[in-house]
C-alpha cells in the first residue's frame, strides 16, 4: 500500500470494495419495504419507527470520524473485519427483538456501528491502490451500494412502485458513480465544479418533490436524483485528497460522514413530525421552532451573502475593471431588489403558499449565483447577481418571515426576533468564512460557494 498500482491487486480491492458497499447499501437503504411490516409488528408511530432506518443510516456516517482515526492505527483491513463481526452479531441478535426500542438499539445501533467500521476503510482503501484512475476506480466500489440498493428491495419483496422508485435510484446511482469517475480522472476536468452542480441540481429538483403527483414524474424525479448522489458519493473522496492530500484522507472521510451521519440521522424523524403537525394552527412551540430555525437559517444566508459583498469588492474591481461606483452596484442591485420584490412576494404568497414562494425564490437564486460564475463582463455580472439573485432572495426573505405569524400567537414577536437575527450571525459569520478561498480563486468561487449554500437551505 505504499504505491499507487493502477490496475492489477488494486481491481481486486476495489472489488471487495464494492462487495461490502453492496451489503451495506441493500441493508441500510432497502428499510422502506419493510416500513409498514415494522409498523404492524411492534405497534410504534410512523416516527419511533422510521427512528430504525434513521439510526442506522445516520450512525454509519456519524461513525466517520472514529474509523478513521482507528485506521491508522489498526489499518483498513483490521477495522473493516471488526466491523463485519459487530454487524453480524446486531442482524443475528435484532431477529430475536420483540420491543421495538431494543430494535432500535440493535438494528439502529449495533448494525449501524458495525457498518460505519466497514464502509470507512472499504472507500479509504481504494486510494491507496490508484493513482491515475483513482476516481473511476471510487466510482466503481461506490457503486456497490447503487447494486445493492436495487437488488435488496425486489429480494425482499414483491415488485409495486415504491420498490421500482427505490430501485430506480439504485441503477442510476450506480451508473453515475461510474461515468462520473470515468470522466472526472480526466486532467481537464473540475471535480468541484461538477460536484456543484450536481449538489444544485440535486437541491432544485428535491425542493419540489412534495408537488410531484404522476409516477413518472417520481420516475424522472428518482433517475435525477440517484445520478447527482452517484456524482456526490465519488467526487467527495476525490475533492477531500485534492483539498487534504491522501495521508489525512481517513481524517477528512470521516469528518465528512459525520456530518452527513447528522443530517440522515435527523431528517427522517423531523419530515414524520412535520406530518403530523404541519399547520394546525398557532401552536406557539413544537414545530414551530423548527420553523422558525428555518427561518433563522435563510436570513443567515441571504444577509450573509449580501452583506459580505465588502471582502470581494477588490476582486470584483481588479477581475472586471470597472469604477468603483459601477462595481459598488453589485451590492446595491442585490440588496435592493430583496426588498423591493416585498410587494410581489406578498402578494405571490396569497396564491402559492410560503414554501411554494419560498422554494422557487431559491431555484431563481440559485441559478443567477451559479450563472454569474461564468460572467467575464460587470453588465452582465450587475443583472445575473444583483439582478436575478436579489429577485430570488427578496422570494425567499418575506415568506420566510411570515410563516412564522402561522405558527405562533403569544410568543409571536419572541420568535420572530429569533429568526431576524439569523441576519446579524450571517453578517458576522460569512467574511470570515469567504477569507478560506484562495484569493486567485475568489471572484469565481464565491458564488458557486453560496450557489450551494442557498440551494442546501431549501434541501
């Protein structure tokens, strides 16, 4: 392992690789088919339940940060076979569970451990065996889990659409991760770039999931969506060696799933509570915070992007070579058109809801940031971020302020000021935040960096 080999042992790795991702895959991401079964057997609520899928998907990734460091004392092949032991014993010892909290524990837990020890080293190790064909070879093990995810749900199951939907991901997730290292090995290719605008894509088209009515839109909707998290699941190893270098990979791995361990962990339990309680009046707390952090975090963005426009004004005055007033406009479009778009997104609200209004505020922000990218000209620069972005976050600022009147009635000022100051910590947080791209990089980078965060709040 200490030679990059390009071919030869490393395809075998890489194909043992793939095997594990292939178990732990079809195990953690087949548990919708079995959702109602567990539902009926332990007697829980749609949420406790859906806690089983939750645990152990988010406890795979949360457990980033602790293979990784154990890899480098114990090496991938030591840490993986230890995990394939605790997983194994969770499944074997989960089937004698008769409590639905000792599944949870079991199931959610255990097995999920078991799998964060295996998953880790399984994508670290590959690196270690390429050099030039490093991403395709990722790509390749990764699409283990693709495989799996298509081959679990019609094992486990007669076929009906929620399998096919399910399956569907699978398949085109594992093409993805294929082409997609195929093609990013190449010198001339921007992994960052391509993975943000897979995350962008990705963001636009979940955003509006909840008003896909016909199958084959869910159809279209699910061969997108396997492809940009196809796309997302190989470049991240890739970008994490580009921006760390290959000797802290284990360390960055794993940081990396631990975020993305909190986010799976989470986010299942909260969508099933929004369910339940979504919009049944003033219920001055509950869901109602969750609202208002919601709130909290688009006012951090949007103030936060608009605000920090003083740290790129040299760039953008070198970059486009424009006066001082003309490129201080970049500003004052953007800032100015939020608010000026308050009386077209009141009224828009009538018709089309906070969240409708809300959600196509940020596909329009989204894609005037990631546009104005590519400008080489200040005109053009002016109308695609001044213009067409300040258009997007004046969409997204008034709904996100009065949704919150809905959800409360007595602490309806309190939790009002709470959202607002999400501009005050986005003023503060995002200069020193935009000082980590590198100065030659900034006039570009930018804005596909807060392409991504916009698109992300919506996510």
């Amino acid at each position: 392992m200490s030679e990059s080999l390009d071919g030869g042992w490393g395809w075998v790795v890489t194909f043992s690789s793939l095997t594990l991702n292939f178990l732990i895959g079809g195990i953690c991401h087949s548990f919708g088919v079995f959702f109602l079964e567990f539902l009926d057997y332990f007697g829980g609520s749609n949420g406790k339940t859906q806690l089983l899928s939750s645990v152990v998907n988010g406890t795979v990734y949360l457990l980033g940060p602790i293979a990784g460091a154990a890899l480098k004392r114990f090496g991938c092949r030591g840490v993986a076979m230890f995990g394939a032991v605790v997983s194994s014993a969770g499944l074997i010892l989960s089937t004698l569970s008769m409590d639905l909290n000792v599944m949870i524990l079991l199931y959610g837990g255990v097995v999920g451990v078991g799998c964060g020890l295996m998953f880790t080293p399984s994508i670290v190790i590959v690196n270690y065996y390429f050099n030039k064909y490093r991403a395709f070879s990722t790509g390749i093990a990764k699409c283990g889990s693709g495989i799996g995810t298509v081959a679990f749900p019609p094992l486990s199951m007669s076929a009906n659409e929620g399998a096919l939907l399910v399956s569907i991901i699978g398949i085109s997730n594992t093409l993805s991760k294929i082409v997609i290292g195929k093609i990013s090995d190449q010198s001339w290719v921007d992994c960052i770039l391509i993975n943000c605008v897979s995350l962008v894509i990705g963001g636009v088209t979940t955003c509006f999931v909840p008003y896909y009515r016909l199958f084959s839109i869910l159809v279209t909707y699910s061969i997108i969506f396997g492809g940009v998290m196809g796309s997302f699941t190989t470049l991240n190893v890739i970008i994490a060696i580009e921006l760390k270098g290959l000797e802290r990979l284990p360390n960055a791995f794993g940081l990396l799933n631990l975020w993305i361990g909190i986010a799976i962990l989470l986010g299942s339990p909260i969508a099933a509570v929004n369910k339940k309680n979504r919009m049944s009046g003033p219920l001055d707390g509950g869901w109602g915070w969750m609202v208002t952090f919601s709130s909290l975090m688009l006012n951090f963005l949007i103030d936060g992007i608009c605000f920090s426009f003083g740290v790129f004004f040299m760039e953008f005055l070198v970059y486009f070579g424009g006066s001082n007033w003309k490129t201080q406009l970049l500003s004052s479009v953007v800032n100015g058109t939020t608010f000026l778009l308050g009386p077209i997104a009141g009224a828009a609200l009538k018709r089309f809801g906070c969240r409708g209004v809300a959600i196509f505020g940020t596909v329009v922000s989204s894609a005037g940031l990631f546009l104005s990218t590519f400008s080489v000209d200040l005109n053009v620069m002016i109308l695609l971020y001044g213009g067409v972005v300040g258009v997007g976050f004046g969409l997204m600022f008034t709904p996100s302020i009065v949704i919150i009147n809905y959800y409360f009635s007595k602490r309806r000022a309190f939790a009002t000021g709470i959202a607002m100051c999400g501009s005050g910590i986005g003023t503060f947080a995002f200069p020193p935040l935009s000082g980590f791209v590198p100065t030659s990089e900034k006039t570009s980078s930018s804005s596909s960096f807060y392409s991504v965060a916009t698109t992300a709040s919506q996510w």
